[in-house]
C-alpha cells in the first residue's frame, strides 16, 4: 500500500534506537524526509546511516534532550513545520510511590506529559492551515492496564492520553490526527530495561521476568520493533485521516479488556 506520505517531513524524538528508531526507519522507507532527536550524538549518527543503508533515505539528526526548552527549540529549528510529529522519550524507573520526591515526579512529567504536548503545541496550528497534519505519541500499554511499580509512568502518560482525547477531536476536522501509539514487550534495550524494574517488584531475576510476561501473553512472543514502526508510519499515511484519538495497542494481546 503507497501510504500517500512520500515527500512529507516528520520530526520523530527519541529515535536514536528501539521503537523510536523503528518509526524513523519506516517512515524514512515511505519517502518522507526525517529529521530524528536523541540524547546522544554518537547515537544519532549511527541510526541515520542505519536508515540510509537501509532505504537510501538521508535523515537529520539532532542531539538534545526533548524534555528541555533548549532540546525542543533545536529541534523544531531544524524541522520547523513538520507534517509528521512523532513523540517518544524514555520512561521514568519503577519503584513504589512512597520514595518518589517532587524532583522525580517532575522529571516524569516533563519527559512523558509536557515535552509532547508542548511539541504539539509548536506544530498544530501550522498543520491546521496546511490542512494536513498527522501527531502519533508513544505510550505505553500501561495506560489502559497500569502497573502499580510504574506508577510515575502511569500517571503521566495517562494525563496526556486524557490531554489527547479533548484536543485530537477537535482538530480532526482540519484533516490532522492525534493517536497514541502503545507498545507492550518489544525487543529493545528500552523495553529491557523496564522490565528490571518489574523484576525486581516480583523478586526474580529479569529473565524470569520477562519469562513469565511472555508465557502469559496470548501472542506468545514479544514484539517486533519492525512492526511497531510500520504502525507508526500507517498512523501517519493519508488513509489514516478518520483516526482520532485513538489509542492502539502493541502489546500482543496482553491488554484483555472489550474496549481496545
């Protein structure tokens, strides 16, 4: 399917690896020019050859932190009036609420809740008058069945699935979508990672962790970052304009309510 997107320009944060990386890669392999963000220089330049060995495609890279004014400002320097916004950053650690200070419950916020939404806030209107616009946020599965040792990353990330909720419809109309995109396990170090934190909770090793999250998924694997990215990018095509809010599930399954 030509997904009517080749020639657009995406701003994709977060992408120097894992699932960032993987919608950077499929949208580059749709034609659309790419400028992608990341924390680390060194990162960012082997993910752009990464892509441009992969699909020929020459992507822009950016260090910076996103969750700051300085890293949102260089970035929307480099790709001023994306068409395409993707937002993505790390989440915070587990743990139990009760040793979380305020420093850390605003690290949270600033990373998973206000860095998207002031990034939203500096491309919509342009987007609005282009009459085209397409904003994908990456979540977590977690919005729609908490972990309580991810408290920090519920809380945030569902103050801007409710956020979303209010604005995507109304802005609809102008032919630009907001959706949340909301990854279970894939194979990333992110994901990885996450998981130690779950381990821990449980008070097993990670890879008894993930071992018993597999087993209990209905998909019985964890994800493709590949397909993630393709997703990603069906999110951001030009069939995907009667999307509105919607907040689709990655997660092979593990989410069992009616409602997905």
């Amino acid at each position: 399917m030509d997904l009517g997107i080749k020639g657009r320009t995406a701003l994709v944060t977060g992408a120097s690896k894992g699932l960032g990386k993987a919608c950077a890669l499929s949208l580059a392999r749709e034609g659309v020019q790419v400028t992608i963000t990341g924390r680390s220089e060194e990162s960012l330049v082997q993910t752009a050859a990464d892509i441009l060995r992969a699909t020929g495609a020459k992507v822009q890279t950016v260090a910076g932190d996103i969750t700051t004014d300085g890293g949102r400002e260089a970035a929307l320097l480099a790709c001023p009036e994306p068409d395409i916004l993707v937002t993505n950053a790390g989440g915070p650690p587990a743990g139990d609420f009760r040793d979380w200070d305020r420093e850390q419950w605003g690290k949270a916020l600033d990373a998973n809740l206000l860095a998207p939404v002031f990034l939203i806030k500096a491309v919509l209107d342009p987007m609005i008058a282009r009459r085209f616009g397409r904003i994908v946020n990456i979540t977590s599965h977690a919005v729609k069945s908490p972990i309580a040792s991810l408290g920090l990353s519920n809380a945030a990330r569902i103050g801007l699935t409710g956020f979303i909720a209010g604005l995507s419809r109304q802005v609809v109309r102008h032919n630009v979508t907001i959706n949340n995109l909301l990854p279970g396990l894939h194979d990333t170090d992110r994901q990885f990672s996450a998981m130690a934190g779950i381990a821990k909770a449980q008070g097993v090793s990670v890879e008894e962790a993930i071992k018993r999250y597999v087993a209990a998924l209905p998909s019985g694997r964890i994800g493709n970052p590949a397909e993630f990215g393709d997703a990603c990018a069906f999110l951001c095509s030009a069939q995907a304009g009667y999307f509105a809010g919607v907040n689709l599930s990655a997660d092979g399954g593990a989410y069992s309510g009616t409602m997905g």
